[in-house]
C-alpha cells in the first residue's frame, strides 16, 4: 500500500494494541501512546517483533502538553497522519451525590477533551492527508452507554455522549476536506476495563478487542465517496 500512517491513544492493552495490530498488518507507520511506560514498551515490542514500524511515547491524555508532544513525536518520525484513533479513555462508576470532582474532570478530560486537542493538533497533517487521497480517517472509541445512558455511570456516559456528537460535528466540519470521522460505540468489549462485569457476562461472550479493530479495517477499505459516521456494537438479543 502507499505509504500510511496511523497515530493510536490507548494502545498499550484491550482495544487499541488490537487496532494497532490490525494497521500494522495493513503497512501503517505506528505511534502509540498510553499512560503507563512498561505496558507500552511491552506493546511496541510486541509490535515490533513482527517487523512492523513502531514508536512508542507514554503520556498521560489529560496534560494538554504532553498531547502535543506526542504529536510531535508523530509528527517528526513519519511527517504524515492519515489515521488518528481516539481510543484513551477512562470510567469511574458513582452515584449522583458521591461523584467526587477530580474523577469527574478525570473523565472529562481524557475522555472528551483530549480527543478535541489531538484534532487541533493533528489536523495539517490529516487534511495533508485527505488532500492527497481523501480518505483521512479519525476514529473516536465512544460506548454503548453514549447511546443508552446508565446510572452510577452517568458522567462516564455523558462524555460518550459527547464523542458521538462531537464526531458528527466533524464530518459537517471536515469531509469536504478528505477527512472522516467514526464514533465506535460498543456494549462491554473482553478487556479489563470490564472486569467489573465479568461476574454477570462471561469474557467469551463479550465483544472481542477484533471485532473492534476489524470494525475500524473495514472504515478504512471504503471509498473516499463512504462516511461511515457511527457503528454500534451488540452482543446478540441486546436492544438500546
């Protein structure tokens, strides 16, 4: 494939080291970042094993510097951006009149507004991108819950909420310059942020990590005349 580059928040474990396989897979140009320097290394080596190009940059997602300096990292590495994977995020469960406010803007900064200031700082690159091949492509892990809101998980649904609108916004704002955008939207997905559940639905019944990461393929193998604006992800017999 032509040359291609993918940048992926999160991606040291579950969902986004799933979707940072599948594009290495498929010849992109990797950069990951996540929190935690030992999962993420641990990742890139994983990675790297395969032969696929990969740098690695730990941050934390809810420092508005060290987002820019991962763009940077992109930035210098590989000079292009032509997919960007919102998928950092974080959930703190709390009844309405025990939310303490450092969990709130916990979640509401990772969640929500580190995904706002990668679109900031990587947009020259992605409208590089759509203009060579109008395709860009961001993808925004939203939830389940940002379409079916639940209690004890409200500030975590609203944030989710807010993905899917802000996803909308962008395809008004941004596809007549190449640039798509997706919000995945799936119910509990096998990964450790679902332990908590694990007593109630067993992991094999779960969403798999794949199916996430084939979801986020077959964006990518569409037309530049396709938006796919949102997917939702069930397991079988569920309804919203």
């Amino acid at each position: 494939m032509p040359d291609r580059a993918a940048l992926i928040t999160g991606a040291s474990r579950g969902i986004g080291l799933a979707i940072a396989q599948a594009l290495g897979a498929d010849g992109y140009k990797l950069t990951l970042t996540a929190r935690k320097p030992a999962t993420l290394e641990a990742a890139a080596a994983q990675l790297s094993g395969k032969g696929y190009e990969v740098q690695q940059f730990a941050a934390n997602l809810n420092d508005e510097d060290s987002i820019k300096a991962v763009v940077n990292a992109h930035r210098e590495a590989y000079g292009r951006l032509d997919v960007l994977v919102n998928n950092g995020g974080v959930g703190v469960g709390a009844a309405a009149h025990e939310h303490q406010t450092k969990f709130i803007d916990m979640q509401l900064d990772v969640n929500l507004r580190a995904m706002i200031l990668l679109y900031r700082e990587t947009l020259d690159m992605l409208k590089a991108a759509g203009a060579e091949h109008g395709s860009a492509q961001v993808v925004n892990l939203a939830s389940i819950a940002g379409k079916n809101p639940q209690p004890w998980l409200s500030v975590y649904s609203a944030t989710k909420a807010a993905v899917v609108a802000y996803t909308v916004a962008m395809n008004k704002e941004l596809n007549g310059e190449g640039i798509k955008s997706v919000a995945l939207c799936p119910g509990f997905v096998d990964t450790d942020m679902t332990d908590f559940a694990k007593d109630s639905v067993a992991p094999e019944d779960m969403i798999q990590p794949d199916d996430i990461a084939s979801a986020v393929r077959f964006v990518l193998s569409l037309s530049k005349a396709v938006v796919i604006p949102e997917i939702i992800f069930q397991r079988p017999g569920e309804t919203l």
